[in-house]
C-alpha cells in the first residue's frame, strides 16, 4: 500500500483521462486507471506511471454498471486511502440532429456520461466523507461546454447529459460540503483529442477553431492542470464552481 494520497480517474486510458493521470502522478500521487476496452493503452499508460516511480493500478470496469464500480473502487482501495475522484469517462455518438437520434442511444449517452458519475460519486463518499469517518476529499468532474451551448446538429444528446452532470455537480458540492468533500467541474471546448473522431469528423477542432476568441484548439495537458488545481488545496476555498476550459467560448 502507498503512502502517497490516492487519485482514481475513471475513462482515464486515452485523452484527457491519461493526461491527467500523468499529471497527478507527477504531482505526487498514486493514480487508479479506469478503462473499459482499452486495455493496451492503459497497461501502456500504467507502465509510464510507473516508470515516474510513482504507484498505479489499471482496473478494467465499465462506470455505468454499480457491481462493476464497487468492484473498481475496492481496487483503488490497495494503493490507500481515497484523496481525488475524477470523474472523466464520457462517450458522444455521430453527429446528428436530434430528430435522427434514437431512445436507445439517448439512454446510451446518459447511463455513461450521468450514471457513472453519480455511481463513482457514492463510492467515494463512503470513502471521503467525515460522516463516514473519512478524513475528506475532492471530486472533479469533467463535463463539457456543451453544457451551455446545447450543441445544435450535432450533440444535443451528449450536451444534455453534461447538463446533468452540471447539476449533479452543484447540488453534491452543496451537500458534502460540510463532511469535508469539495466538488466542481472542469467544462472543456474544443479539445485536440480522439473524441472527435467517435463523432465522425476527426478534424473538429481545426474547422471551428476561428470560431473561437483564442483562436485556437486546446490540449489534453491544459483540461489537465484545471482538473490538478481544483483537486489541490491551492483551491481549498473553491466548491460547486465550474472552469470553462473553452478558449472564450
């Protein structure tokens, strides 16, 4: 079992997610991947980690199933006492107008996207909350700017379920408050990573980015450092409150 204060960041083999659990690992922490398919790049990912001489474990769960995040959160359990959650797994389909989505795949969006990070945030309250005799702790979690913009012809689906985890976002970071759990949100824009590519137009980024008042995509790397700072004490006095890593947007 590590010394070091434990991160666990779940959708954390690729993008955004690796980024962060490197940065984390950097900073001092042990870091629990979560995955679900890519096992390749997060045994990759861990081996890096590692290599820094920091601890990490790679667990394999699928975040919208409960047996599986119970199963996911004993894991983190080995490498010590919970510190940081981070709530990052998020998945968006082709780019559609809403009247071509379907039920099914609405409902798709919101189990991995919502439930999974209401289901992680439970698990981690058993585990942070001075109620439960924890000693506190601080969740992230990784929204979108879609959030706000609605993502018109294109995502509505994804950005109503960032929306939710908006929402879950103020009122968790309103009741935990007082057991010494901080939540909050990091809401990216248009970020050069593999996402686009789920959503049909590898090159996203790159068409809108005049559209943007930095002119400019972001990186994994600054998402990364938001997230950092809000799991840190540098923002002790921060909770409920959203980073808009949008470039203006």
């Amino acid at each position: 079992m590590s010394n070091a204060k434990v991160a666990l960041i779940t959708g954390s083999s690729r993008g955004i997610g690796a980024t962060t659990a490197k940065l984390f690992a950097e900073s001092g922490y042990a870091v629990v991947i979560n995955y679900q398919h890519s096992r390749n790049d997060a045994e990759q990912l861990k081996q890096e980690i590692t290599d820094m001489g920091a601890a990490c474990i790679a667990v394999q769960a699928d975040v919208s199933n409960e047996s599986e995040v119970t199963k996911l959160f004993l894991a983190a359990d080995q490498l010590g006492e919970l510190s940081v959650l981070v709530n990052n797994a998020g998945i968006l389909d082709t780019q559609a107008r809403l009247e071509d989505i379907s039920a099914e795949r609405f409902k798709n969006i919101l189990e991995v996207n919502v439930l999974s990070c209401f289901l992680c945030t439970k698990e981690a309250i058993k585990r942070m909350s001075t109620n439960h005799g924890g000693v506190g702790g601080t969740i992230v979690n990784v929204s979108s700017g879609a959030a706000k913009t609605g993502s018109p012809n294109e995502y509505v689906d994804y950005a109503a379920s960032k929306g939710a985890m908006d929402t879950l976002t103020r009122g968790a970071a309103m009741e935990l408050a007082s057991e010494g759990i901080r939540v909050n949100s990091v809401r990216p824009g248009l970020i050069y990573t593999d996402m686009h590519a789920s959503g049909g137009e590898p090159n996203r980024v790159d068409r809108l980015k005049e559209k943007i008042p930095l002119k400019r995509g972001g990186t994994a790397q600054e998402v990364a450092e938001a997230v950092l700072w809000l799991a840190t004490d540098k923002s002790s006095f921060v909770t409920g409150s959203f980073i808009d890593t949008t470039g203006g947007l």
